[in-house]
C-alpha cells in the first residue's frame, strides 16, 4: 500500500544535519465512532528519538529507555527501526547507516498510540537527515508498517494524525486517501490511563466482525455528525456525535467502571467522552483548560477509590506533529 512516487534520492542529501532529535505525540485514535478512521493528535504525552548517521550502513537501535525491556533492540522487530528500514529500502539506500536511541516518555499499552509515537519519530528523524524528502502525508504508509508489526494491522488512525497533526480522516485503506480536518477553537482534550493492561491485539480480536445494518445507519451518522462538526466549529455537534454502537460496547468491558467515568466527565463538563484507540485510556473532549482539570480530578479520585492508579494529561489539539528538540 505504498505510494508511488517517482523520487531521485541522490539530488538532495543528508544536508539538515548528521544528528537529530525528534518528539513525536500520543494520539486519540477512533475518536468514539470512528473506528480505524479518526484519530487526532495531542500535545503531551510523546516519545522521543535521537538519530544520527554513521559511516557503517545498516541500522543499530543502541539503547531503548523507559519501557522496563519490554521492547526488543533487534532492528528488524522494533518498530521505530523496522520503519525507517522501508522508507530506506524505498529510497534505494542500502549505503546508509544509522544509530538510534528511543525513550519511551508515555506509557505502553495505554491506548494513547505508544508504538506510533515512537515510529513516527524514527521516520521524521530519517526524512530530516535525508533532506526532507517526502511530505508526513507520504510517511503515512512507512508507519503504518511499523503498526502492523505492533498489533499486527496497519492501522492509520494514530500515525496519521502523529504526523499530520490535528484530526485526520481516513477515508480509504486501499487507496490510502488521508483527509486533514479542522479543529475547532478552544478544544481541548482531557485523557485519563487508568494503570490497567488491556493489549491492543486482544482487544481487536473482541470485536464483533457482522454488525446489524440499524446499528451501521446509527454509527454513519455519528462519524458524519462529527466530522460536520469539527467543519462548522460546532462542539456541541461533535459531543452530541461522540457515540458508539459497534466497538465501545465490548472494548468497555475491559476498562474498569467505563460507565462510571462516562457519568463523572459529563457531570464535570465534558462535551464527550469515550475510548482512546483500544484502551484502557479514556478522554473527553471538553471547552476549556479549567472543565479538563475537573473532568481529569472526577475521574483519578473515583479510580483511586476502586484501589486503580492513573495518570493525567490536558492537552489542547496538537495541529503540529513531530517536532525537532
């Protein structure tokens, strides 16, 4: 599913610099009724890659922090490497060499796109030392590689917007067609991961694979509500849209008092509320800073008093991407 694109890679070199670092944000995948077709980007948490050229072609991953060796250094495996081997092996470039350093600066398995934060670093960072050849819409399709070798799909609702920035929406898988839509001023996304483990492969498999047609009419509806929503600068469309029929039902089993939080962020404010990507996070979408502290403090003290830990973050709608540190 690669894009064609007729590319020269010897007319522009590595000419940026011979060493680079790159932060790359947590997503919302799924955005409530987009299943594998929304997603949107935040401003913290994010992963962080350093890179720098060598001399010696062939890639090395070095040292990997912040994931308790959970993540392998093999080259071929790790997702950050595995992806910039096919942008490379695209390129024509088997003379490059490449030293990298991922830290993990978000939690794993936490439904915020951890495994498309750390490859969307690798793959800025290489397209930065290379001399900026292909757009972060033409490096969709390289990180989606890194997806599937993650959760074994490749999916583009978290890279594409860890890219992109923003909320983006993919209309087709085949042909990729990625659509970047507004953001509405003011919105400001409130998460919660309740320190639960939920892996995104189980939680795949929970998934129904037939869907009654009246339910399919329902969630249309919704992913067209909300998209309109976020073209007219409308929030309160957008929560009224921020509904699930086919995917919360099962995937909320996993997460503990689903239902409660749901209950406790809209008390608090929320315009919305649902899953990130596969869980066990959950956010809300909310009109201000102050509504996101309340929706976040409801939601840590009711999982603390069910004896579950959690971490916070408040973030406005990172239109950005990856950055340069």
């Amino acid at each position: 599913m690669l894009i064609n694109m007729e590319i020269n890679p010897l007319k522009k070199k590595a000419n940026i610099s011979s060493e680079i670092s790159v932060f790359a944000p947590a997503t919302v995948a799924n955005v409530v009724c987009g299943f594998d077709v929304l997603g949107f980007a935040l401003n913290e948490p994010g992963d962080e890659v350093r890179m720098r050229l060598t001399e010696q072609p062939g890639i090395r991953l070095l040292k990997i922090t912040g994931d308790d060796g959970r993540l392998p250094l093999n080259a071929a495996k790790n997702t950050v490497s595995a992806s910039v081997q096919h942008y490379l092996r695209h390129l024509n470039r088997p003379d490059i060499g490449l030293e990298i350093e991922l830290h993990k600066k978000m939690p794993i398995g936490s439904g915020l796109g951890s495994s498309s934060a750390s490859t969307v670093a690798g793959l800025f960072a290489v397209n930065q030392l290379m001399g900026n050849l292909l757009t972060a819409r033409e490096l969709v399709p390289f990180a989606m590689k890194g997806e599937e070798l993650a959760c074994g799909y490749g999916h583009a609702d978290n890279v594409a917007p860890a890219l992109m920035g923003g909320f983006v929406l993919i209309r087709s898988y085949d042909p990729l067609d990625l659509i970047a839509l507004p953001t509405p001023s003011g919105l400001y996304a409130a998460v919660v991961y309740p320190e639960v483990d939920v892996p995104t492969k189980d939680a795949r498999q929970m998934i129904r694979s037939k869907i009654q047609l009246k339910d399919a009419v329902i969630q249309w509806g919704n992913v067209a509500g909300l998209v309109s929503g976020l073209f007219l600068n409308d929030i309160d469309l957008i929560g009224r849209s921020m509904k699930d029929v086919l995917v919360e039902p099962v995937r909320s089993i996993l997460i503990p008092d689903f239902y409660k939080l749901r209950e406790l962020a809209m008390k608090a404010g929320a315009v919305g509320f649902g899953i990130s990507g596969s869980g066990p996070s959950v956010f809300a979408l909310v009109k201000d800073e102050e509504t996101g502290r309340k929706v976040t403090s409801a939601l840590r003290k009711h999982l603390e008093s069910i004896n579950i830990r959690s971490l916070a973050y408040i973030s406005t709608i990172n239109n950005e991407g990856p950055r340069v540190l």
